[in-house]
C-alpha cells in the first residue's frame, strides 16, 4: 500500500473530462489514484504521469459486481477513500426527440450514467466515513440544466443533480461533500458528433469556443479539495454562459 496522499477514485479515466482530472490529480502530488474505465488497458495508454504507486482498474460502472471489484481492490491496495470524481457517462446520440427514443437506448443511457454513478456512490460512502469525511463530486452536464440533448441523455443528467443532492443533504453532519459539475460543449470526440445531428444549438451570448478538458478538470479538483470545505450541494456549471440561456 502506498502511504503517502488522500485516495481518490477516478472513473472514465482514459480520454476526455476523466483523464485530465486524473492528470491534474496525479500532478499536484496529493492524492493516490484508483482510475477506472472500460478499457484499462487505454488509461495506461493515454495517462500523462507515471502510474507507479496508483491503481488501474478494468470497470463497469453500471454492472454492480464490477463495483464491488473496484471497492475491495482500490480498499486494499491505497486504503481509506477520500474523494470519488463519478466522470464516466454515455451518449448513444440517437434518442433527439423522446417519441424516437428505445426502451432499449433509455434504459442502456441511464444504466451508465444514473444508475452507475448511484452504485459508485453507494460504495463509496462507507469509505469515506471511514476517512472522516470527503468529496463526491459527480459529473453532470448543462443538459442537467437545461432540456438541450437527446431526451434520455437529458433524464440521466437531471438525475445526477438530485443523487447529488440528497447525498449532500443527508451526509453533511458526516462532513461528507457532493457536488455536481455541469460541463457545456468541450472539447472532445462526443462533441463533434453532437454538433453533427444537431444537437448542440448556437447560442447568443456565450464564449465562442469549446471548452478544454482541463478546464473542467480544474474545477472538479478543486470541489475534491480541502479549500472546498464548505460547498456541497451546489450545482457549478462550466459552460462559458450556455446555460444563462
């Protein structure tokens, strides 16, 4: 077991929102890192850092059994969890209008990004108790916002802030923290497809690009952080004014 620095958990680590947190985390030198994707096997690809001394491992947020791996396996091997970062999240990018959506498409969209980040938080709780407290802070979107996205994309996002929520309610006389972080349009392949079946409109009055990962990243390890001690419960949105609208 590494000693040294707080325990995170790191899902949807290997692109996007997920691996620049990972990095930013892994740079500043305080934390040991448990990074979970699919696809292990691309976060040890992709991570600009040296992965001696933190965790990788294989998971699938929506299947519970996959949960409990990451748990007992980042438990042993870092020991007391002191924040979770819920990034991992899916868009099929076919469900625009609700009468179009599958049962099928709704359920799969939710079982990710719902679903998944309740199994991810229900696990992690424990832990953090354990610790004396931390930070949950979980992904969202500003289509937790707003209605912009495909219909089922826009539940599951929804969603997220009231879990978030509740946790923030019910656990900060446990001086555990959750709080959501609402990226608009960044800069990642989702994007691009997004933008192509329209379903990123252009709005009046925003900055006029794309976010960087990096720039989410920033605030999500800030709201993982001590200097964030007294925000839980609140929504941040990282949309460069997309959401005034």
């Amino acid at each position: 077991m590494r000693s040294a620095g707080k325990h995170a958990i790191v899902t949807g680590a290997a692109s996007g929102i997920g691996l620049a947190t990972a990095n930013r985390l892994a740079r500043s030198g305080e934390w040991n890192l448990t990074l979970v994707d699919l696809d292990a096997d691309a976060i040890r690809t992709a991570a600009d850092f040296e992965l001696d001394g933190h965790l990788v491992h294989p998971g699938d947020i929506s299947d519970p059994a996959s949960v409990e791996s990451v748990f007992l396996e980042a438990r042993k091997v870092l020991g007391p969890l002191h924040a979770l970062a819920n990034i991992a999240g899916l868009s099929t990018l076919d469900d625009v209008k609700l009468e179009e959506v599958s049962v099928e498409t709704f359920d799969r969209i939710l079982s990710v990004n719902l679903r998944g980040a309740f199994l991810m938080c229900k696990r992690a709780l424990p832990l953090l108790r354990e610790s004396g407290g931390g930070a949950i802070v979980n992904v969202g979107s500003v289509a937790s916002i707003l209605g912009v996205g495909g219909a089922s994309y826009v539940a599951s996002k929804h969603g997220i802030v009231g879990l978030s929520r509740h946790i923030a309610y019910r656990y900060a006389n446990e001086n555990i923290r959750s709080t959501v972080v609402c990226p608009g349009p960044t800069a990642t392949p989702m994007i691009a497809i997004s933008r192509a079946k329209g379903q990123v409109p252009v709005q009046p009055g925003v900055i006029g690009r794309d976010a960087e990962p990096d720039e989410i990243a920033a605030l999500i390890t800030f709201l993982m952080s001590d200097d964030a001690a007294m925000i839980t419960g609140s929504v941040h949105a990282v949309d460069g004014g997309f959401s005034q609208h």
